[in-house]
C-alpha cells in the first residue's frame, strides 16, 4: 500500500471519529502525519485532489458531500475509476490508469483503490 493510500484512509478516520470536519482539513493531517518532513508530499495536488473529488461528490461514506476541490480532472478520473472498480474490482493500479488516460500516472489510482477495498465509497 502507498503512502498517499494510507493518507486516505487515515484522513476518513479522521472525518469519522469527529477529530476534523472537513475532508481538506483531514487530508492536510494525515499528509503532514505520514510525511512529516517532506513539505511537497503533503501538498501533491493529484492523490489530494483525487480523494477530494470523491468526498465532493459525496461517494465518500459518511462524508457529506461539499465543495472541496477545485481540480476537475483528477476528480474526473476519481470517478471513472470507480466505475470500472463496479465492473471489475480486481483491476490494479495500473489497469485503472491505463484504461483512464496516457497522462503520466501520479497516485490517483492508490487513493481511490483504498478507499474502494477498505469499503468506504458509497
């Protein structure tokens, strides 16, 4: 599991257990908590962004939907990937990426990959 996996998840049971409200706020904790010396980690804006266009749009379980991001294309793929997870959810990393864009592949599938085993998309 990746470091932006476990951010995910980690930033849910912030949400969930109350410790934050804000999906942004949780993200930004639990980045800070799993790279704590590593400032542009924190702030890798597709992994982030990916993980908030699903909590914006509500497929996040028990976070409410919101405006959260301003990124539409890692939303977007976000989205996509977890309709093709509903057809077949033994698709890896890599076969997400590779049926969604050629655009260099940068965690976004990780995020979303998590969230979808972990069984915390709606």
């Amino acid at each position: 599991m990746s470091k932006y996996s476990e951010i995910a998840l980690h930033a849910v049971k912030l949400v969930h257990a109350n410790v934050v409200t804000s999906p942004v706020n949780a993200w930004a904790e639990a980045s800070m908590l799993f790279y704590p010396n590593n400032e542009s980690s924190q702030k890798k804006s597709c992994p982030k962004s990916s993980f908030l266009g699903l909590c914006e749009e509500g497929r996040v379980k028990n976070i409410n939907a919101g405006s959260y991001t301003k990124s539409k294309d890692n939303k977007a793929y976000a989205l996509e990937a977890l309709s093709l997870l509903r057809v077949n959810p033994n698709l890896s990393e890599k076969e997400l990426w590779n049926n969604i864009s050629s655009k260099k592949y940068n965690q976004q599938m990780h995020v979303v990959l998590a969230l979808f085993k972990a069984d915390l998309i709606s």
